[in-house]
C-alpha cells in the first residue's frame, strides 16, 4: 500500500489507495480455506477485512504520521506487475477463480 521517498530532509510516504479495496470480500470461517469446519462457535473474519482496512486508512489520514502521507489513486494491477512477485500458476489460478465468480 505504501512506499517511502526522500523529499528533502523530511520522508514523505506515498500511498496508493482505491475504495474499490474495501469491495474485497474475503470470507468467513477459517480464513486459510474459506469453510465451517463445524466446530467454531463463532465465524471469525479473514484477518484482511474491510473493517481493518478502514481503519487503517482512517489511522494514516488522521494519526500523528499524517502530515508525512502523500496520497495517490491506485488502480488494479497489471500481470506483469503481479509477475514480480507471484508466480505465473498463482496469476493463472487467480485469473481461473475469477473467470469462474470465485474470491
């Protein structure tokens, strides 16, 4: 979400934010699989929901690092991008699961 540079003596940290994120459903229950495995009381939220990440976006915009954020629109990432740090099965499966209306 974020990457620093040096402006002057003082570093500024650039965030690339899209409200789209927040759109990211990530499921409930054990978050590694997605399922009930029938013996949890309570279905708890993948740990990268939008609630976190509401709030981690209000703590950079008002918190004591704020006057130090610059912020920028994001955008969805290109394949090739995502080849910089994934492997082309997981893009492929990634891209499969979403052709299908999968998460």
């Amino acid at each position: 979400m974020a990457a620093a540079a040096a402006a002057g003596s003082t570093k500024i940290i650039d965030v690339f934010w899209h409200e789209g994120m927040l759109n990211h459903e990530t499921g409930m229950g054990v978050f590694d699989s997605g399922t009930d495995p029938g013996f949890l009381d309570v279905l708890d939220k993948h740990p990268e929901n939008s609630d976190r990440i509401i709030n981690m976006v209000s703590i950079l915009k008002k918190g004591p690092i704020s006057p130090y954020i610059s912020w920028h629109l994001g955008r969805p990432a290109q394949v090739p991008e995502l080849l910089s740090f994934h492997t082309p099965e997981y893009i492929d499966e990634l891209v499969e699961a979403d052709k299908q209306g999968g998460r």
